[in-house]
C-alpha cells in the first residue's frame, strides 16, 4: 500500500481506479518477446510470428500509418483490439505505402521520415530518422547483478493463467525530456513521474491527478508515442529505473504508434492525423465569459449581472450560468427551475439583444431526487451493478445528492438525452459546460456490455460527442465547455482546468496544467479567472485575472463571486484592464486559434515548442509563448517577484518598450498593474480598439516590434479570409504592406524610430 501521513483523510474518489496484481518473487507469468520471424510482407508492413521466454506464440503487427508514423501491436489474436473500441474508435491510422527490406536476421521498415530496424534473433527494435539518427530503442532487457529483470520486457504479464497486461521498455539517455499525458498539474517534465491514465475529480489541480488524460509524450529527441487503449494505462518515466521509460496496457493488446518530429510542432501534427485536427471555437467564444459562481442565482439576477457589465464597459460575450438555473437537488436533469427563471425564452432573447452569448452548466448525472430519475431509470438508461440494478453513485463526494450516470453506450439513453438539450438550444442557449464525466465506477456494467474499467476513460468521450452534436445541429457550431477528456478529446473545444483551489501555488501548477495539456494536442484550453474553490485576495485576482486575459480562453468562475464588482475598486479596475488589453489584441489571438485548430500546435505554448534544442526551454514550466510572438510570465507569488526566462533573441517589454537580449534568467518584480509580458523583436501585433464584445470585422492597428531585418511577415485571420502583412525597411522608412481582406488603418512602432509608409 502506499504511504499516507496519519492523521490525513484519504482522498475518495467513487471510480478509483482497479490495482494491478502484484507479482510473486521471482519472474513467473512474465513474458517476454525473445525472437520472431517473418510471416507475411505487404504494401504497409510485416506480421511476425513470435516466440516468447514462456514458451507462447505471440503476433507482432508493424506498419506504417502514415508518412513519418509507425504503428506496433503485440498480441494474442491477430483481430485483437482495444477493449474501449466496443464504444468508440479513437485512433484512425492513415494508408502509407512502407519500404520493407528483411533478410534472416533483420528487418527495416522504413514509412518516410520515420524507419525502425527490427533485430529477429534476439528480438529487438529501434527506430531512427531519417539522418540515421536513433530516436529510441527498446529495452533489451538485462538483468541485474542477481540475475532478475528489473523492468518490464516487450512482452505480458500473465496471472493464473490469465493474461493481465501488456507492457514495453525503452532505454532513455540521462538528459532527455518527457511532456504531455494531458492536463497534468505536476510539472511539464514528466521524466520522474508515474502518470496514470485514469480519469479523476482533481480535488484542487494541484497533482498528478488530472481529469483530462492523454496517453501521449513528446520527446526532446524529436518524437512521440501514443498509446492506443482506453485503459487504465500507466507511464514510468524514468521513475522505477533512471534508464527506462516503461509502459504498462492493462488490455488485450499493446498498440502504439511513434511520431518523428523532428520538433513538438511536426509530432503534434502527425498526432492529430492520428486522432484528428481540433475543433475551432465560434469567435465570440474568444471573449470573456463570465459566471454566476457556485451559488443560488435567478433569472433578475442574471438580468441585473447583464446590465452591470454592460454599464460599467466591462468586455463580456459569455454569460455562464452554473448550477442553480435547475431545481436545487435535482442535478442534472435539464430543466428550468420554475420558480427562479419563470421566463427563461424572454431572458436568453432579451441578453441575446445585449450581446451575450449564454452558457448552461450540466452533467451526465441525474439525482436520485429528480422526477426524470425513475423515468429514466425505468426504461433502463442509466449504468447498472452487477446484479442488474440502477448504480447510484456518490458522484459529488457526499456534497450532494448520489446520482444515476446516463449509459451513453445505449442507443436509447442516448437519444433521450439529446432530447433534453435540443429544446434549450432552440430556445436560445449558445453552449453547454459539460462539467464531471470522470465518475464511472470501475464495478459497473453499461447497456453494451462493458465494465466500468473498459468504459471509464472514454465514457468522457461519448458524453461530449453527443453535447457536441446536438449543439452543432442547433446552434451551427459543435463547441462544449469541457472538465474531462481522454485520446482525441481535441475535438471537443473547448475545456477547463476544474476545480483550482484560489491560492498562488494553485495558479502555478494550472499553468503547467494548461501547458501539458497544449502538447498533448488540446490548444483550446482554459481555468477559472480567480481559482474555483475559495476566494481569492484582491491582489491574486488581480494576477489570476492577467493570467486568463493571455489564455486562449478567459473565464471568471467560483465558489464565490467572480464578478469585478465583488472586489474592491483597485481589483475591480485590474480585472478590467486586463480583459481590454485582451480585446486589444483580439485580431492577433483569433489568427493563433485558427493556426492552432489547422496544425495542432497549442496556442498557450511551452518555450519547448518554438526552441526544442535549448535544455531550458523543457525545464521553463511557469511561463509561455501566447501564440508564436507574446511571451506570458504570470506572478505566481504572492511577494510579487519572479524570474523570467527569455529565449535567444531580442525581446521588446510591451509595457516599456526597452530591447532585452534573450538566452537568460531577469529577476523582475512588476507593479500589480502589469503582467509581465515580453514581444518578440520584429513581431508585427494585429490589434484593434477594445469593445463590449468581440467584433465580426474589426479594425486593425498594426504593432511593430523593432526594425525587422530583412522581412517581417504575419498573417491576419478572421471572418472573412486571409490578410498576409509585411514590414520592411527602405532606406530611413518602414513599409507596411497588407495584401488581403484586412486594412491596416494605423501602424504603431515600439522598440525603435523610423517613418513609416502603409501600402
């Protein structure tokens, strides 16, 4: 058992994860792959018959799956599968015609930018670039000075005769770098870590954790791994042995493909080819939303909170309404409360007027309190025990009351479901928040069969899939406000961080949480402005409501009152301030989202993705590139000091002006009025004057960071199409020039003089 501190609650969860077997001493039931031979080539790959340390025959598929991707399965059956793929499918590989050459003892399989060398007779693989150079090998397996394996061969596990997990082993050099696995709070080098994958409530985000798993890393070498399971599968980065990543697949197969880069940008590319492209949200998702916490709330209310925003110039697109617009007791069973929003239809057509946007929390829950209980219950909707009864699950932790969990994996549940959504979209709600989604326990059973181990994960899935469908037939965009998500969870735009406790730490490690989740392939990420759960000091939401300002999305959200009002004036006036210099540089984020939801880069960018060959830039967790050009340092600290770290390069303070050489540490402690916030030298900025709300067809102030030399180009993306701009110098004059939709109706130089021309 693991260690816990006396006199500690242990943390409970209703859908903890199910404990491996523990193996006897010695080495029984392990098994490893020794040698193999080839059974069949073709277009994509080879199939290999293989022999094992315990006397089995096993089958090895490699294939290409697409240009720079190869896929690797070891199995029992040849037709084996992942067990979550009788709910969903979340890998797609693609067709790549592989070059295969094989004698007795070696086979190379080369798929583009990517080739892996395959020794038959002891088995083993690595796989190289296209330079020759080594990405990774497996593990040959040594044993230690007594003879035993320490780490896990390319093999299985096997208990009582029954096959237990699959598991792999790669050698890993001493300096290098591990990101992703999801929204992971820890920090972003993963190397020392044990991620699990296993969906959890979060309990304050400030642990390994996480309610969006990916079972995805990237590599300072220049490549990727992904898993292919909806199990809980379990990551040792270097933990148990310096010298070995080991991965273990509680499945009926390991199925992984590696990625070659050569940088985060092409993994992450190659990635979602795999599982594919994020979905961009609708433009006015960009601008602030704003919540009505965690408590009682009603239709004056929201009407009032409206006209305050909007008198006192407050930029705002989304009104969020959290909880109490149901019947309290009787979450999340979709309806109105009658009785605190008489007229919801007049409310939504009279914000709609305002310029709002109106979010409905909800969740894949439904109280045993709630007349649509039995009625859903009755016709068999929800997940069941064992003994075929309703599971009603302690969902809330004991906060609230225990709840049937709607089986999505019935067609019939599904479509009733649906049936509650469709009516609030048509009557004027813009978007849902998908809140929970982690709790399915691992001893029930759903409508198709599956346990709650082989459903856990990807219950997630089919629970967004579905929000995001509805919503796209209604409203015309298929965007969510999501808390949890598992492998290709990038097509449910967009997702938060949960339920961060109000501290400085906190914020820290939801920054690393957002920066994981951003190289696990999820651009459209966000936190609530302020922390979740407790109430933050004037001075942290200050620093929490900068920090939402430069995240690809900004929502303020809490257990109490998230509303600048609610804080005193110098608080009040920094949280505005900080949403206007957002709306200022609304044209250059809206151009980074749409670049994002096209390759897949994050938009809330780890220094690793623009300068993966400088060591820091893996190690740097508590700052990063907003788009390619702003460099974001927020103040985690309450005694207002930190160090930044700037990349080689010249980088412009956006707040002074001054030029700074990059490639080093500055101490700083800024006034509370100001982020620290740093341009890249020769950045051209798209900017415009800030509204109310985000504006379809805004006008555009050009920013220019320094002198370019040579050229400085930047691409303006909106609405209505393309604008490619330039800047260069001639002679003792700047030239703009703008070729596209977009005009430039002023240019704005900073960091250095010169006249300027607009073509």
């Amino acid at each position: 058992m693991p260690y816990r501190p006396p006199l500690v609650a242990r943390e409970y969860f209703v859908a903890d994860p199910p404990e491996l077997p523990v193996r006897e001493r010695g080495e029984g039931g392990l098994s490893a792959l020794i040698r193999a031979e080839v059974v069949t080539v073709d277009w994509a790959g080879v199939t290999f018959k293989g022999a094992t340390s315990a006397d089995e025959s096993l089958v090895v598929r490699i294939c290409a799956a697409g240009e720079g991707v190869i896929r690797v399965r070891l199995m029992q059956d040849a037709d084996a599968r992942t067990r979550s793929a009788r709910a969903i499918s979340m890998v797609t590989p693609g067709k790549y015609h592989a070059v295969v050459t094989a004698d007795e003892s070696r086979v190379v399989l080369n798929a583009g930018g990517l080739r892996v060398e395959i020794q038959l007779n002891p088995w083993n693989m690595r796989f190289v670039d296209e330079s020759g150079r080594v990405l990774v090998e497996q593990d040959p397996g040594r044993p230690d000075i007594s003879g035993r394996l320490r780490t896990l061969p390319f093999g299985r596990s096997t208990v009582d005769g029954t096959t237990v997990a699959y598991h792999e082993t790669f050698l890993v050099p001493a300096d290098e770098a591990f990101c992703g696995f999801g929204e992971s709070f820890t920090p972003v080098n993963k190397r020392g870590q044990r991620p699990l994958m296993w969906n959890f409530d979060a309990f304050g985000a400030e642990s390994q954790r996480a309610y969006k798993n990916v079972p995805f890393y990237l590599s300072s070498r220049g490549y990727g791994i992904v898993v292919d399971s909806g199990m809980p599968v379990e990551f040792d980065m270097c933990q148990s042995t310096h010298s070995d990543v080991q991965i273990v697949v509680p499945d009926d197969l390991i199925d992984y493909y590696v990625l070659a880069g050569p940088g985060p940008e092409q993994v992450l590319a190659r990635f979602g080819g795999l599982t594919g492209k994020p979905v961009l949200p609708p433009k006015w998702a960009f601008g602030a939303w704003i919540s009505s916490g965690f408590f009682r709330d009603s239709q004056e209310r929201v009407l009032e909170r409206a006209r305050t925003i909007r008198t006192k110039g407050i930029p705002c697109d989304v009104l969020h309404l959290d909880t109490f617009w149901q019947t309290d007791g009787h979450w999340s069973d979709l309806r109105w409360d009658p009785e605190a929003f008489p007229d919801p239809a007049g409310m939504l057509a009279e914000l709609a007027e305002q310029g709002f946007h109106v979010c409905l929390w909800m969740n894949p829950y439904i109280s045993h309190l709630s007349p649509a209980f039995a009625e859903a219950a009755d016709a068999g909707y929800f997940l069941k025990k064992r003994d075929g009864e309703v599971y009603v699950a302690d969902v809330w932790h004991g906060s609230y009351p225990a709840s049937g969990i709607v089986d999505f994996t019935n067609p019939d549940a599904a479509a009733w479901f649906r049936g509650l959504l469709k009516p609030l979209l048509e009557q004027g709600v813009a978007v849902f928040k998908t809140d929970f989604a982690e709790g399915v326990p691992a001893d029930s059973i759903a409508f198709n069969g599956m346990t709650g181990v082989e459903l856990h994960n990807v219950y997630t899935l089919l629970f967004n899939d579905l929000v995001a469908d509805v919503t796209r037939e209604v409203a015309g965009h298929g965007m969510v406000w999501a808390r949890s998500s598992y492998l290709g969870g990038q097509r449910h735009s967009a997702q938060w961080s949960g339920d961060v406790d109000a501290t400085y730490p906190a914020m820290g490690s939801t920054i690393r949480g957002g920066l994981s989740h951003g190289l696990s392939g999820i651009p459209f990420w966000s936190h609530d402005a302020g922390g979740f759960t407790g109430t933050p000091s004037p001075e942290l939401y200050i620093r929490w409501s900068q920090f939402g300002a430069l995240s690809p999305l900004v929502r303020f959200h809490g257990t109490s009152s998230r509303e600048p009002w609610e804080f005193p004036p110098h608080a009040e006036q920094g949280a505005i301030d900080a949403l206007r210099l957002r709306y200022r540089l609304m044209p250059y984020i809206y151009s980074s989202a749409v670049v994002a939801a096209e390759t897949g880069a994050p938009m809330m960018r780890a220094l690793c993705v623009d300068y993966p060959d400088d060591p820091v830039s893996w190690q740097a967790d508590l700052e990063y590139l907003f788009g390619t050009d702003l460099l974001v340092a927020p103040m985690t600290s309450a005694d207002g000091s930190r160090s930044v770290y700037l990349p080689a390069g010249s980088w412009v303070d956006y707040w002074t002006g001054e030029v700074l050489t990059g490639g080093r540490y500055f101490p700083i402690s800024p006034h509370l009025d100001r982020i620290p916030l740093y341009v890249r030298y020769g950045a051209l900025i798209p900017t415009t004057t800030p509204g109310d709300t985000v504006a379809d067809d805004p006008d555009i102030t050009l920013v220019v960071y320094g002198l370019p030399e040579g050229i400085s180009r930047t691409e303006i993306r909106d609405l209505d199409g393309t604008t490619t701009v330039t800047a260069a110098v001639d002679g003792d004059r700047l030239v703009v020039r703008a070729d596209g939709p977009k005009r430039i109706s002023h240019v704005e130089l900073v960091g250095a003089s010169a006249e300027f021309v607009i073509l």
